[in-house]
C-alpha cells in the first residue's frame, strides 16, 4: 500500500529544496554583478552555500554516507 502523506512529505520538501537552491543561486549571480570586491566576495559566499545544499542533498541520498564503517 502507498503512503501517500510520505509521498506528499518528500514532494513539498524537494520543491522547496529545489526552490531554495534556484533562489540562492539566483542572488549569487545578482550580487556577484558589480565590481566591488565587498560584493564579490558576497557572490562567493552564496555559490559556496549553493554547494552545500547540494552536498547534503547527495548525503541524504546515498545511504552508505551515513554510516561510512558499514555496520
């Protein structure tokens, strides 16, 4: 039998996942466009967060990362 409330779960939360992702990203390149170095650096700090979202994602997926001995 389906469970349809953890499919709806894991619906809302890759939208908002996906969202978020965009969403920084986005602002990443918005702040990145302008030669002051304060800006730059903001710029970089963003693309950094956008990798983190995007590593925790794989380290929720792939099961073997959350125990790494294989107990």
């Amino acid at each position: 039998m389906i469970d349809w409330m953890a499919f709806v779960t894991v619906a809302v939360a890759a939208l908002l996942a996906a969202g978020l992702l965009v969403t920084v990203f986005a602002l990443a390149l918005r702040v990145g466009d302008s030669p002051t170095p304060v800006r730059k650096a903001a710029s970089l700090v963003l693309y950094g967060v956008c990798a983190f979202i995007v590593l925790f994602g794989i380290f929720l997926i792939v099961p073997a990362l959350h125990d790494p001995l294989g107990l």
